[in-house]
C-alpha cells in the first residue's frame, strides 16, 4: 500500500509538472514609447522637460528698428508669477503679479504686461508650443527655403486661434534642421499675407536648464532683437 500511495504521488506531481508547462509563459513585451509630438520635439529642445525646475529668469530685451533702439529689463518668477520690470529709460520701476490681470486690471498694468508678454515671448518662444493651450502646430512636408540666404530645412507652421492674448491669431512658420532647432523663423501678425517680421536664430547658448537663442538679426540691418544679462535659476 505504501508502494502505491509513493507511485500516486508521482504520479500526481509529473501531471501538475507537465500541466504547467503547457501554459503559455507571458512575454515580457517592452513598453511602447508615445511618439512625441513636433510641438514637443522642438519645445524639448530648449528645456521644456526642465522648466519645472526653473524659479526666475532675468533678461534684458533689445530691439532696434533702424536708427531706435530700445532696452527693457525684467525679472520675472515663473511659479509664483511675479513680474518686475526693471528699467527702460526714465519709466519707473513696476512690480507686480500675473493674477492681478484678471483681478484688478488697471491700465498702467495692461501696458506693462503687454510689453513683458511680448519681450518673453521673444525669448522662450518655444516652449510657449507646450505650454499655451490655444495653438496648433504641424509640420510641411518636404524642404522649404529659408526667408534669408541660401540652404533650405523642414518647416513647422504654428497658428495660435480663440482671439486670446493680446494678439491672437497669430501665426508663425519656424525653420528647424534635422535637430529641431529653429534656425529661422517668420512673424505674421494676426496671420498677415505679408510678414511682420522675419529673422534669424542665432548665438545659442545654454543658460541654466534651458537652450536659448540671444541674437535674432533680420534680412538687413534696420531690426535687430537681442537679450543681454540672462539669468536662470
């Protein structure tokens, strides 16, 4: 009897044994990366990933149109939205928080609001492609030739719609190489046919987390949009 329970239970354990191999084993399949999109692939090129990470972004804006040049100076902390614009000629100093548009908006503030939105736009233009909820970007197919000079690269056309902003529905067309860098790009104002501005990329530098662009020369010498003293922390 003993004999027969020893061969039951061999018996028992080569079936559970043999059972076990029969059942699919799972595979261990990679996870499958989200392709990234054209907004993010050229807004990661200058530090979206890490922008989280930044707490203030000092800057000088330069612009000259012709024989007038003009210089602004802003602090601004991204977090907590507090702006200071810092100088321009004899204007005084301004502080104030972003919030204050929507709760107390004044037009001395509407004016110098304005003007930060503007001067860093110009600035961290693409990472505005990610984090601005009212614009759409796509790339052409095929090479297009850059507004100046020879050579000619991929182009992404970017539309901001919904009449937000001080100027909505604006649209640009950014020449980007195979690293989606910008290396041109074209302003139409309110999607104007004609262009309201045209420049170049140039002087990159990396200046904390972020990879910025600090000289944008247009077709000739009458415009010109440079930053000087750049601080992120």
């Amino acid at each position: 009897m003993k004999r027969l329970n020893n061969i039951y239970i061999l018996i028992t354990l080569i079936g559970a044994l043999l059972s076990s191999c029969n059942k699919q084993t799972p595979t261990n399949k990679p996870v499958e990366q989200k392709e990234l999109s054209i907004s993010e692939k050229i807004a990661n090129v200058y530090g979206a990933s890490s922008f989280d990470k930044v707490n203030s972004i000092k800057f000088t804006f330069n612009v000259q149109k012709g024989k007038k040049q003009v210089h602004r100076s802003w602090y601004w902390e991204p977090k907590t939205g507090l702006v200071k614009f810092l100088s321009y000629k004899k204007e005084k100093p301004f502080k104030y928080f972003r919030k204050q548009l929507s709760e107390n908006p004044t037009d001395e503030l509407k004016g110098i609001d304005a003007k930060f939105i503007n001067d860093q736009y110009w600035l961290l233009f693409p990472l505005h492609l990610v984090m601005d909820k009212n614009v759409k970007v796509k790339l052409d197919k095929g090479l297009f030739k850059l507004p100046v000079g020879e050579g000619k690269t991929r182009r992404a056309i970017v539309e901001y719609s919904g009449g937000e902003g001080y100027t909505p529905n604006d649209r640009y067309e950014l020449y980007i190489d195979d690293n989606y860098k910008i290396v041109q790009w074209i302003y139409r104002r309110n999607n104007s046919p004609t262009p309201t501005r045209l420049t170049k990329w140039e002087d990159y530098k990396n200046v904390g987390p972020l990879y910025l662009s600090l000289n944008r020369p247009g077709k000739d010498e009458s415009f010109r949009v440079w930053f000087t003293d750049v601080e992120v922390k």
